[in-house]
C-alpha cells in the first residue's frame, strides 16, 4: 500500500512539474502579455507652480499669426513708450484701415502685414459699439450717427473728437452716364426721390436707381449728415440696399451695364481702395472731388475723419500721445504716403 501511494506521489509530481513548464513557456511566447506597473514606474508629473498658466485677456488683442520680425515699440516725448504689450485696442472704418495700419507699423517698428495682426477693423458701427462698450480705446471714424451718439449715451458714455484727415462725401455714377456734375439742389430731388430720371437733370432717359447702406453705416450716416435728413430720405428697395461699401462701388458698376445707377461712399476709398475702371466720381456745382478740391476746400461735401475717445479717457494715458504724434508732422507724412488728405491743423 506504501508503495502504490509513494507511486501516485511521484506520478502528480511530474504531472505538477510538466504543467508548470508549459504556463511559462506559453507566457515568454504570448505577443501581448499584461505588464503590471511596478513601483519604481514613473507616473505622469502633476501640474506644478511653475507651469504656464491660460493667458488672461489682456486690453490688447492677440494677434491672429506671428509677426515675420521683432516689434520694436516707440518712446514719445512725454517718456511713454509703445510696445504691442501696453498697445490700446484700436478700430475703426473699412476706409481708414490703411491709414491706421501705417500709424501703428511705425510706431511698433513693424511691417504694415505684421502691424495688422494687433488691429481689427470691425467697421464703423461695429466699432462705435466697440468705444461705447469699453471693448476699444480708441477708433478711426467719421462722426457717429444720431443713434450711435444715443446709444452712448443712453450708456452713460460721451465721445471726444480729434480731427486727423480731410477728406470728401462722394457721389458715383457710370462712366456711360453723360452727368458729370449735378447742383446740390438736384442731388436733394434724386435722394428724396422727387427726381427719378436722368433726363431730369440733363442725362439720357434713363431711370435714376440710387444704391444705399445699411443703417448705421459711415455712408448712409454721410448721407443724412450732407444732402437730406433721413426722414426725408426714400426708402430704398431691398435689392438697392448694400451692406459693404465694396458692393455698393460693383452694384453701380454692374448694373444693367452700368446704366441708370448711382450711389455714395467717402473719397479715399472710392479713389484708392475699391475703386473702378467703369465708375466716375459726380462733380457737385460743378466741383469734382479730388485731393486738390478737398485740401484746398472747394469741394462742397468735406469730411473730416477723427481718432474718437470717450471723453473720460485718463489725461495721462497713452492713448494722447498717439494721437499726438498722428496729429503732427509724421501723421500728415503717412496720411500723404498712403493717398490720404492731412487735414490741415491751421
């Protein structure tokens, strides 16, 4: 009986010792075993004092790429200092943009391409809601609407006006159109709708078809500021109302080849920015507006763009410096460097 059970004994035994020998054999072979961490494992490094927090929101806006050079920033006579790190938020109209972005690339030392990525252009009533707001320092504007100027102040804000350029409010027409030049007393009739033909005002028979802004825009401000106030003023039909200044220039140039239309918009960018070979300006009373006209103050409808603030801009903010310096010799520089007219400070 001793021997058959130390003969069992022995037989498990080897049983025990083969299936062992198998199991690691088949885990050395196994592709993907299962590794369990081991204490002296590295764990994933928790997030310390020093790591660099989000960025807060600062007052000047991050720019949308990488400047291609350094910023070199500008110390005025005051012993302030621009650089893009105290730079005031900065706005203004679709038709000083050029003019802005020329100010501030020499201010910072930067190309004008570079100088862009810190200053949007939101339009002027996007940036007239932008001063009321507190979401800009300072814009580059022509004069606000009666409702912008409400707006303001039903929020307690009131704007200060600081003149920089000269410039002109322009009419538009075909370069197929036989007008050159209407009087002031005829512009009235064509926006009061009173006058609906060209015939009218010695033109071919052709229906007059005045193209509009929206509302709150610079140039249909412009329009009730210089011809007619908007209660007087037609309503424009819904396909003869434009919201860019850029699609109203292609409106009248387009129209049924041109013919018959007419519309609005300042002089800098009639002439300089969207201009077109199949447009002319209108002459009024017989003055057609151009850089002479305007500087010399002949022609009738003169605007005068401005760097707006609210008016409880700090007196030691750095804000005056600029507009200091683009009020100065350096700002009638870079207005006559890029087709504007300075405006004469005399």
């Amino acid at each position: 009986m001793n021997a058959k059970r130390l003969l069992w004994g022995l037989l498990l035994l080897v049983v025990l010792i083969s299936a062992a020998a198998c199991t690691k054999n088949e885990t050395k072979n196994d592709p993907t075993p299962t590794v369990e961490p081991k204490a002296t494992d590295t764990p994933a490094p928790e997030p310390t004092a020093t790591d660099t927090p989000a960025p807060e929101p600062t007052a000047t806006p991050e720019p949308t790429a990488t400047p291609t050079e350094a910023p070199k920033g500008f110390t005025f006579p005051s012993g302030k200092t621009l650089t893009t790190e105290n730079l005031p938020v900065v706005d203004g109209a679709l038709a000083l943009e050029p003019f802005y972005d020329a100010v501030f690339a020499e201010l910072l030392g930067l190309s004008v391409e570079d100088a862009k990525l810190f200053l949007p252009c939101n339009n002027t009533p996007g940036a007239y809601k932008n001063l009321t707001e507190g979401k800009a320092d300072m814009i580059f504007c022509a004069l606000p609407s009666d409702d912008q100027v409400a707006a303001a102040k039903e929020a307690g804000v009131e704007f200060e006006y600081h003149t920089i350029l000269s410039g002109g409010f322009v009419f538009f027409v075909s370069r197929e159109n036989p007008v050159d030049s209407i009087t002031q007393e005829q512009l009235q009739g064509i926006v009061s709708g009173k006058i609906k033909n060209w015939k009218e005002v010695g033109g071919d028979d052709e229906p007059i078809v005045l193209f509009q802004r929206n509302e709150g825009s610079g140039s249909q401000t412009g329009l009730y500021r210089y011809v007619l106030p908007k209660d007087q003023v037609m309503k424009p039909l819904l396909e003869t109302q434009v919201d860019d200044m850029a699609g109203v220039i292609d409106k009248v140039a387009d129209y049924d080849n041109g013919k018959g239309a007419m519309s609005f918009s300042y002089y800098y960018y009639v002439a300089n920015m969207h201009g077109s070979e199949k447009i002319k300006l209108l002459g009024i009373d017989g003055v057609v507006p151009s850089d002479e006209t305007i500087s010399k103050g002949q022609y009738p409808f003169l605007n005068f763009s401005q760097i707006v603030t609210r008016k409880d801009l700090p007196e030691d903010s750095i804000v005056r410096d600029i507009i200091a310096w683009v009020q100065g010799e350096n700002g009638a520089r870079i207005a006559r460097e890029n087709g504007y007219v300075p405006y004469d400070m005399q």
